[in-house]
C-alpha cells in the first residue's frame, strides 16, 4: 500500500499543480519593473504598440548580420538535493550561423567525443530570433514595457507571448534604440506541457553592438529534482562569473584545502544572490574547513530551515553539533538526515558514531543478494538444484556463496548456510505478501490498437491468480503516471478495474497517435523531396536543406518524452523496491529507443544518404536516463519482464501509406524501417537482461509471456555472497551465475554498483 500510496502523490504533483501566473503581456510595465530584478532602472514611459517602423529595422538588421563561427566556451553545473552541487565540468565547441531563406540556422560542432552525460546542452540561440520574422509574428503578441539605459545606449523593451508554439514561450526582448539591433533576448516556459519533463527553463541570450553572439545562460530543472545551470560564452568575450560559477571555483577550492581563499568568494556570491541556499551549504563547508565551526554551524543552520526536505543540510548541520560537543543535537539531525534519505550510508554511519555506537565512521560492504531464476528446455522451473550445482562470479572473480535458498510452488525459501553443516531452520519471513508484482502498462509509447489484447491477457491472467500471500497493482505509465488498481491481494479487483471504460482512455491519450502522424508527415515530406531532387527540380537544394530541422526537432520531442518516461520508471522501481517480499515488474511495451530522433534521422539518411553525417552526436544513447532505472533495480532486488505487445513483427515498408515511396530508396527506406522497429524491441530486451527478466517478444500469445514472468517471480533461488572485492567505489561489478548443467537457462541481474 505505501508504495502506491506515494505514487498517487507523484501524480497529483504533476497534474494538481497551482495554476501559472499571467503572461508577461498582460502584466503591468511598473509591476514588472518591481518584481524582476534584470529590468533594474526600466523607465515605463507610455509608447505605441510596437512599431512596424522599428520591426522593419530590426528585420533588416537580421539579415544584414554576417555569418559567424565562434568559439563556444561552456561551463556546466548539474545540481541535485534541493540544489546541492553534484557534479560540474568545462568543454569547448564550435559554434556557427548563417542566414537562409528561412531565418538564421544554429549548428554545433567539435564537441569531444565521449564526454560525461547528464548535463543540459541547448543550442538554437539565434535562431531564438526567427520568431520575429513575418511568417512568425502573427501568433505573437507584443506589449512596449520601457526603456532601460545600459553603458551609453538606451534599449526599447518589450514583452512577447508565443501561446501557440510547443512548448509554448514568452519572455523579454531588448532592441537598441538607435540602431534597432536586438541586444538581449530572455524567454521561458508558457503553461505546463504534458509529458514534457521540464519544470522549469528559460534562456537568457545576449549580443553584441554588432549582432554577434556574446554570451547565453540556460537556467533548466526537470520534474525528476534535478536542476541545470550552463553558461555559453562565445568568441572569447569576457563576462562577468554567474553567482553559481562562482560557487562551483570556490567548492574547487576547498576541495583543494584552500577554503581561505574561497570564502570570499562564496560571500560575494551569496550577496549577489541570496536565494541560493547551495551557496550558503558550500559556504559553511569552507568555513568548517577553515575551522570556524560556529559560523558553518550557523550557514547550514540556515540551510535546513530553508530546506527542510533535504538531507544534506541536517547532515552537516549534525557534523558541525558534533564537533563542537554536542552529540544528542548532532544525532537529533542526523536522525532527520536519515529519516529523508533511509539509503545514506554516510547518515547512518554519522547517526551510529552520535549516539557512540562507533569511533570511526564506517560503511560496510553487505552481502549481495541474487535471485536466480532457473529453467529447463520447456520453459518451466528446473527445481531440485542444490548450492553445488551453482557458480557465482563478480568481475570474472569466483565468490564463495554464503547462503542459498529455494523459492518454489509457494513454499518459503530453505535457507542453508552451507551444505557441509547441518540445516538450519528457515530465516524468519517479512510480514505481509511474500510476492509483489507491478504491472506497468506503457500507455506513452503503445497504440489503441493494441489495447484490447493488452487487456484481454491482462485479465486471463488475474482470473486465473489465485487470492492468496502476492499482492498485485496495476500503472499506466504515459506521460504521467496512472494508478490503474492500487496494491491489492484480490485479483478480483484488478480484472474489474481492467474491465472499466476508463483503462481504454489511457490508451487513446498516448502519444503514440501524434508521434506517428508526425513521422508519417515527415516521410511524406521526404519523399516529395526526394522526387523533386530526382526531377531536378530547382528547388530540391533549399527544400533537402529544411529536413535536418526538422529530425532535429522530432528528436529533442523525442528526447523530452524518453526522460520523462524513464523518470517515471524510475520511479515505480525505486517504490517497488520498498514493498516485501518477492519484487517483480512486467513492463507491457511496444518498444521505444533511447537515442533520441533514430526513426527520423534513419529515414532521413534512408532518402538521402550524404545527410548521413548529421546524425553523429544527435544518436547518442541516453545512458545517463537509463542507467539509474538499473542502479535502482540491482540495489532493490527488482526484476523486469518486459512483453513488447506489437506481436508478431511485420516490415511496415508495404503498409499502404507507404506505396507511393519513390522506388530508388525503397530498399534503403525498408531496411531503416525495420532496423527502427528492432531497436524499440532491442530496448526492452536490454531491460529484461540487465534486470535477470524475460523478454518476450514476436508473438501474438501475450498471455504466455506474462504467465512466464509471474511464474519466474514465485519459482527462484536465492544466492548470496559477500564480495571479495570491499571497495565501495561505486564502480559497476558485472555478475555471472553459471549451474552445473550447461542445458538449463538462468536468468539474474548482471550486476550491481557497490556504495550506492
């Protein structure tokens, strides 16, 4: 029930938000000037609409600018825990614009291959300028806020509104008064898009005099609690640190036993933003550092009260109580820092050392638990294996086995320590259901037409469950997470939940519908080009040029909607992971990829192979939104079984939409077409493996791959070892589980990330 519970509230975060404020526009100049901090000095002198004089210029300025290529300095910060610094790093690029007949293009180059993921890297800020083009502006409002005078020229700014784009944007533009070249642009989120996992984003993008790129900071946090912050300064122009560059050298200091020299640093930077409470946190570290444990007592003091969800705070704060005498305040916070994040091995041990349970903080390795699901040739459990016909390894090292068990036909699990000694009785049982099973229905990337098998299998297989010691839920897992039936032991429930006309609605929302009309439209286009260019057509070059733009816009869509999702399954993975007993997901999917954009750039170098070239940083794997769903479900004991529930896999190239596809790229456009379809299930089939689950795939029979997985979750071994290897390093260990007879299959996580 808990862990259910919590998931509704996940839920209702998303979709009971308070409602946005309103747009710019329609905010009073002198309300703006009070509440916005970067429109200091605004002089709200009451002018005309926007002037079409002042339009025209500034248009003629557009296309008078020069092509450029700058260099593009980025300095990336990523914060998690309430804004907690967690990790930073500096890279260099090559950064160029030109102008076409449809407005200024942005490109990226020269980015080193193999860089850390997880950081937030925009791009298309001059292109930030096309929306004040004719074909543009008219679904953009525009409202005269004032004039600022900055140095020794005065801007005219305005306030605009862009509803009907996706996701929609409004923001602040600063035009030169003089020479009506835009200086500054600032924009961010208009309303909440479903499915899109940003909470919040805005750019704040500046030129020079002449209309060059000057510098650009990318403000971004997802709805995951991860939050971005990432300076572009272009050209070697010089500008002033933001407060948090400022706080990331001062943390490097520090770290480098220099924390004199960063306190400075951090105070100008509190003082220049005071709303940052991880500036105030990495100033009590430099002042502990220093040795003025009041002060540090005092800024993390600070800290929590402004942060009471965090644990980072109550953690330091409770270091800086101990080390000044006073253990029961110190544990008092510890016990708080624990009770926020129960999975904190540094806490714990704090917690332990307060209440003078220990000397030393110290994080042991604990033994590593491995479910082993073992099959015969016919699919079904192979029992009757003893300890000895098993061999566990970690790195390709041997492991002795310290415990073994046997879970089968819902008699508990036999506990030996080892079979030289005498049996010992059975280790006591939690309380409650021994087997819980998630199903997660992928509503995002499945289509209606699939939804009546779906449910169909769905409730053979409760009819068929028995009430008993499993408990059972069922989520829908789109855009946003649905609670199909709550944590239930009756599988009655779950069918009559099944049966109910809302379950099918859940299918009719997925995006699968838009997201295929979309690349219907863009194969279209594609060929159409491709017939233009086969004719010689005059305008084949300008028409092949426009494609790129938009795979490239298919792909962040694409990468927004894959975040998000794998953020909600990380969810359900890591609730599923505080529930008893035997922990096992059947992800119901029609496959997805994690390289953002593949469909459209696989169709696009399909039509036109020398367009092949763009898609090399573009068709990245999202490894770092994938691995924590890993990291979690090694940590937790949760197995995955993934059912792709497209069936049977036919070649969508002969569907009828397709006919008309010019025949010179048919072969190619084919083999894209299938090579797209295998990744989607190559996904699922990686998730299954990783987490020791089945996948099942190619079949129409969707009930027998999910018996199987309920199967595998009643009928296991349990294997434990305590690894040679003590370093908590955080480094992956690869796990192996061999049987003596090479004939029966085993299934089990592949490995596990020790200290996580």
């Amino acid at each position: 029930m808990r862990a259910i519970a919590v998931i509704l509230v996940f839920s209702a975060a998303l979709c009971g938000a308070p409602p946005d404020p309103p747009p710019l526009v329609d905010t009073a100049p002198a309300e703006l000037a009070r509440t916005l901090p970067y429109l200091a000095g605004l002089r709200t002198e009451p002018v005309p609409e926007f002037p079409d004089e002042i339009l025209r210029a500034v248009i003629t300025g557009l296309k008078t600018q020069p092509a450029t290529g700058q260099t593009e300095d980025i300095n990336e910060m990523q914060f998690e825990d309430s804004g907690i610094l967690a990790a930073a790093r500096r890279e260099q690029a090559r950064y160029s614009v030109r102008w076409t007949a449809s407005g200024w293009r942005d490109a990226r180059t020269d980015l080193p291959a193999g860089e850390p993921a997880g950081f937030f890297i925009t791009s298309g800020f001059h292109e930030s300028l096309n929306f004040l083009l004719p074909a543009a502006l008219e679904n953009t409002r525009f409202r005269f806020v004032g004039r600022v005078t900055e140095g020794a020229g005065t801007s005219l700014v305005f306030a605009f509104l862009r509803p009907t784009i996706v996701p929609g944007r409004q923001g602040l533009l600063w035009i030169d008064e003089e020479t009506k070249r835009v200086l500054r642009i600032r924009q961010s989120l208009y309303g909440r898009i479903e499915g899109v996992p940003l909470e919040r984003w805005s750019t704040d993008i500046r030129f020079t005099e002449t209309g060059v790129l000057s510098s650009v900071i990318v403000d971004a946090a997802t709805t995951a609690g991860r939050e971005f912050l990432t300076v572009h300064r272009f050209g070697g122009i010089q500008t002033p640190e933001e407060p948090l560059e400022q706080m990331v050298r001062a943390v490097t200091l520090t770290q480098q036993k220099q924390a004199a020299a960063a306190i400075p640093i951090l105070k100008d930077a509190l003082g220049r933003d005071p709303q940052r409470h991880a500036i105030r946190f990495h100033l009590g570290a430099a002042l502990m550092n220093s040795g003025d444990m009041a002060a540090a007592e005092a800024e993390w003091r600070a800290v929590s009260k402004a942060l009471p969800n965090s644990a980072a705070p109550h953690n330091a704060l409770g270091i800086a109580l101990y080390r000044r005498g006073d253990s029961a305040a110190a544990a008092a916070e510890f016990q708080e820092a624990v009770r926020l994040r129960p999975d904190d091995p540094v806490a714990r041990a704090n917690l332990a050392k307060a209440q003078g349970a220990s000397d030393t903080i110290r994080v042991d390795v604990r033994q590593v638990i491995v479910p082993v699901a073992v099959t015969a040739s016919d699919g079904h459990f192979a029992a009757g294996l003893k300890q000895s016909d098993f061999q566990i390894l970690e790195d390709g090292v041997e492991q002795k086995i310290s415990s073994f068990g046997i879970e089968s036909g819902g008699q508990h699990a036999e506990i030996l320590q080892a079979e030289s000694k005498p049996r010992q009785s059975a280790t006591p049982q939690p309380a409650g259901p021994r087997r819980t099973y998630l199903i997660c229905v992928d509503t995002l990337h499945s289509s209606l037409s699939t939804f009546n098998q779906v449910r169909q299998s769905l409730i053979k297989l409760f009819r068929s469950e028995q009430k008993g010691d499993s408990q059972y839920a069922v989520i829908a897992a789109g855009a946003t997470m649905h609670v199909v039936q709550n944590m239930t032991t009756d599988p009655a429930d779950a069918m009559r939940v099944l049966e109910d006309r809302g379950f099918q609605k859940l299918f009719q929302g997925s995006r699968t519908g838009s997201a295929a009309a979309e690349m219907e439209a863009f194969e279209r286009n594609l060929n159409e080009v491709r017939v233009a260019c086969d004719n010689r057509d005059p305008m084949c070059d300008q028409k092949r040029s426009a494609l790129p733009n938009v795979a490239a816009g298919i792909a962040e869509a694409d990468r927004l909607q894959t975040t998000n999702f794998l953020a909600n399954l990380r969810s359900l993975v890591d609730q599923l992971g505080r529930a008893g007993g035997r922990r096992t997901m059947v992800l119901i999917s029609a496959g997805f990829q994690i390289s953002p954009g593949r469909d459209a750039y696989e169709l696009l170098s399909a039509y036109f192979p020398e367009l092949r070239g763009i898609q090399l940083r573009q068709m990245e794997r999202m490894t770092d939104a994938m691995e924590p769903v890993f990291r979690l479900a090694a940590k937790n004991n949760v197995t995955i079984h993934t059912i792709d529930s497209r069936g049977l896999y036919t070649s969508s190239y002969q569907e009828s939409s397709r006919r008309g596809s010019t025949s010179r790229v048919g072969p190619a456009v084919e083999r894209a077409l299938n090579r797209n379809a295998a990744e989607a299930g190559g996904t699922l089939d990686e998730i299954a493996a990783t987490t020791g689950g089945t996948s099942f795939r190619n079949s129409n029979d969707m009930l027998a791959g999910i018996s199987r997985a309920v199967a595998d979750g009643r009928d296991y071994y349990v294997l434990s070892y305590v690894p040679s290897n003590t370093s908590t390093d955080g480094k992956f260990r690869a796990i192996t589980v061999r049987v003596r007879d090479g004939k029966l299959a085993v299934r089990a996580k592949r490995g596990y990330w020790p200290g996580q």
